[in-house]
C-alpha cells in the first residue's frame, strides 16, 4: 500500500517573524525642555544677583568701577550692567538725621549698600565709554538676549526690594536716635528745674 504524500502547507509552518523592538528609545523631548529651561533660569538668577552684588560693592567703596566693569566678559553683559545701573533710583535714602555724633549724642550714618550716587554712576559710565566699544546710542534695553533681560528685570526687583529693606532700618534707627535725644533732653530739663527750685527756696 503506498502511503499517501502529504501535502505541506508552507504558509502554515513559516515561522513567524518577530517584531522588532527599538533597542533605543528615542529621548524624551519634554525632559529636554524642562532641562534647558531650568538652565536659563539658573543662569537668569544667577546673573540677577551678580548685577545686584557687584554695584553693591561699588557702592559701598568695596571695590572700584574698574574691577566692577572687569567681572563681566561680553558686550551684552556690560550694556546690561550699565543700563541696570542707570534704571536704579539716585541717593534712595537722604539723610534726615545727624550723621555725626553731636553732644553726648550718636549719629546715623545712611546706609550706602543700595545708595547708588551720581557720581558713582558717572564714574561707571566713562569707564564703561573708555575701555569698551558701548555708546549711547547702542545702549537699548530691547537689544538684550531675552535671557539677559529677564535677569535685567530679576535684579531690579532684587535691589529694589534690598532698598526698601534698608530704607525701613535705617528710619527704625533713627527713630531710636530721637527718642533717646527726647529722653535726655526731657531727664536734663528736669534736673535743672529741680535745682532752679532749691536755690530759690535756699535763697528764701
């Protein structure tokens, strides 16, 4: 008896072709963003505060505007610099008490942290116009990179809110000065009625 041939199916004993799997997975665009973004705005912060701490120091005679100008490395850095100080409010804190010691009394100093003077600034701005190839003209707040501006405008708020900072100390101490003044003048008052008093009755 001659075995029946049986007839292969082709189709039905192909093997199966796996799918490929991606051995890399593409990256995440959305981690990128939130990466580069949280970078500018490191660097927006930290250069807000740079602005802040070096007219700082120009201000209070820490250091010169030379070495002031010096720690900025760009054009762009120095017309933000320069134009930050120029967007800053001149002599904030006036003097409204005795800075000397007068009497037995103390004085006040104004504090000159965030008292930005004309003369300071001036001075920032011809050794900016000297070294530099920043004029006038191509001083505009507009043609700053967008990350510059927005740490331009972080270190306005910054030093605006050190000045009014400084501004509240510096009239709590004076009011202290006076109130010591008013109690020393009023105790010296009262003795020398008290004595005007016994001479008149001793004189009696």
């Amino acid at each position: 008896m001659v075995e029946e041939k049986k007839i292969v199916n082709p189709a039905a004993n192909a093997e199966k072709v796996p799918e490929k799997t991606s051995d890399t997975s593409e990256p995440d665009t959305g981690d990128q963003i939130i990466d580069i973004s949280a970078d500018q705005k490191k660097f927006e912060t930290d250069f807000a505060l740079k602005l802040v701490e070096t007219l700082i120091s120009v201000n209070n005679d820490e250091i010169s505007a030379f070495e002031a100008i010096n720690r900025f490395a760009t054009k762009p850095e120095i017309c933000c610099f320069i134009l930050f100080a120029r967007s800053l409010p001149l002599n904030p804190i006036v003097a409204i008490y005795p800075e000397g010691s007068f009497l037995i009394f103390r004085g006040v100093s104004v504090p000159k942290s965030v008292n930005l003077t004309e003369g300071k600034l001036s001075e920032i701005e011809e050794k900016i116009m000297a070294s530099h190839d920043v004029s006038n003209e191509s001083l505009h707040l507009l043609d700053l990179p967008p990350e510059m501006l927005n740490a331009f405008e972080i270190a306005v708020t910054i030093y605006n809110g050190k000045a009014e900072k400084v501004r509240t100390s510096y009239l709590a101490a004076v009011k202290n000065a006076k109130a010591q003044v008013i109690e020393v003048s009023a105790a010296a008052i009262c003795v020398v009625i008290i004595i005007t008093t016994a001479l008149a009755l001793l004189v009696d």
